[in-house]
C-alpha cells in the first residue's frame, strides 16, 4: 500500500472520528467539568475554577504525547 493512501485513510478517519464524537457526545464540555468537580467534592478534593482548567490542560498535554 503507498504512503498516499495510509496517511489519507488516518486522516479521513481522523475527521470521521471527530464528527461522530460530536454529534453523539452525551453532553458539554463544561457540564462535563462541572460533574468531574463535583464528584471530586464528595471526595474531599476542592479544585478552584483555573486549578480546574490546568488539570485539563495537563491531561490534554499527557494524551496528546501518548498519541
């Protein structure tokens, strides 16, 4: 198989994965932050707004390097 139609199909389903993860996510983004912090409340654990947002942005960081 050529190099062409290897890096064509990642893409195409690359964009396939992202449209379908858009239309069936179950709910926002920030609703999403909002039920993490919550249930991390009940535990004891007490993040502020932009301790939130880094927490994100390290797990984001972490996926995106595993990737």
């Amino acid at each position: 198989m050529k190099a062409i139609h290897v890096i064509s199909a990642v893409i195409g389903g690359a964009i396939a994965g992202a449209a379908v993860g858009l239309l069936f996510a179950p709910e926002k983004g920030s609703d999403a932050r909002s039920k993490i912090a919550d249930c991390l409340k009940k535990k004891g654990i007490c993040l502020k707004k932009n301790k939130m947002e880094e927490l994100v942005e390290e797990i984001e960081d972490q996926l995106n390097e595993s990737i």
